[in-house]
C-alpha cells in the first residue's frame, strides 16, 4: 500500500496567490523526484466545530483560509528518499519568515494506507 503525507494549515486570504504560486512549485518539484501525487486543496465547505474541525485545529483567524494537502508515495522508504531529494532541491529554499501562512499553526504527518483508491 501507499504511504502519505498530509498537512493543514491556516493560510491569509490576502497570501493566498502567493501560497498557490508555491503550491504549483511544490507541486512540480515533490513530483520530479518521484512522488505518485501531489495536491493542495481550499476550504470550500468547512464548519467550526464545538469541539474539533479544520478550522479549530489551526486556530484559523477571519483573514484566513484552511488548506488541506497531501503529497502520495508508494512506500515510507519511498517517501524518505524523495523528501531527501526536495530538501535539497534549490528551488524549495525559502526562509521561514517568508512563508506565505504561519508554520507554527501547520500540522503535518505522514500515514500509512491501509484502503486506497
């Protein structure tokens, strides 16, 4: 089965352009060293929760939209290798104070599928 990565994370609405631009990057690059998928999603139909949501695991702000991503490899190992590969890639690197969203508020991991598609 698969292995994959998962994220969310608030992103301003006045930043989202700018995310997209990286997501396209990111997208390009995570593909080229051999990630089976890669995509970014917005918040289209994301309620506030009364106890856990989207919204409430990044402390989302009224300027801020939640995305959702997920990047697919054929293994952990897979996985490993290829994020060596982007880690190391220069055109993912971008200092952290640059970054279009607040990285403190991302919450990140990595899965192993136990049903696929």
């Amino acid at each position: 089965m698969t292995y994959v990565d998962g994220f969310v994370l608030p992103v301003p609405k006045d930043r989202l352009a700018d995310y997209k631009k990286l997501a396209k990057l990111g997208a390009k690059v995570w593909k080229e060293h051999g990630a089976i998928a890669y995509a970014e999603c917005v918040a289209d139909d994301v309620q506030v929760g009364k106890l856990t949501s989207f919204p409430r695991s990044v402390k989302l702000k009224d300027d801020e939209v939640v995305v959702f991503s997920y990047i697919v490899y054929n293994s952990r190992k897979h996985r490993d290798d290829v994020m060596k590969k982007v880690m190391a890639d220069k055109r993912m690197k971008m200092s952290m104070e640059n970054m279009p969203f607040d990285t403190k508020r991302m919450i990140f991991g990595g899965f192993k599928t136990f049903v696929g598609y």
